[in-house]
C-alpha cells in the first residue's frame, strides 16, 4: 500500500513539474493543459495536506501523558 501512495505522489509531482516545463517552452502548449494542471496542484496540496495531517495525528498518538 505505501508503494501505491509514494507512485501516486510521485506521479502528481512529475506531472506538475511537465507542465512547468511546458510553460516554459510556450503559451501555445501550455493553454490546452492549464485545466488539468489546475486538477493536479489542487489534488498534489491536498495530498500534502492530508498526509502532513495524518502524520501529525499519528506521532500525537506516541504523546505519554
């Protein structure tokens, strides 16, 4: 299971980083994939969001008291 979610990260994180070289080349490549690069920084920062959370609930859970 971490495999599959590490892949998929690393996935998002390529692609925002393709499409930042594409924006770089030229605005006529660049037009067609604003949508999904919109798509894909919204899903990558929730993803961080979610996994920054989960981490922080999960070394909580070490707290003694």
């Amino acid at each position: 299971m971490d495999s599959i979610i590490t892949n998929w990260l690393l996935a998002l994180v390529s692609a925002l980083l393709a499409v930042l070289v594409l924006d770089t080349t030229g605005e006529q490549f660049l037009v067609p994939l604003e949508p999904v690069a919109t798509v894909l920084a919204l899903v990558t920062f929730l993803s961080f969001v979610l996994v920054t959370g989960a981490f922080m609930v999960y070394t909580a859970s070490f707290k003694n008291e």
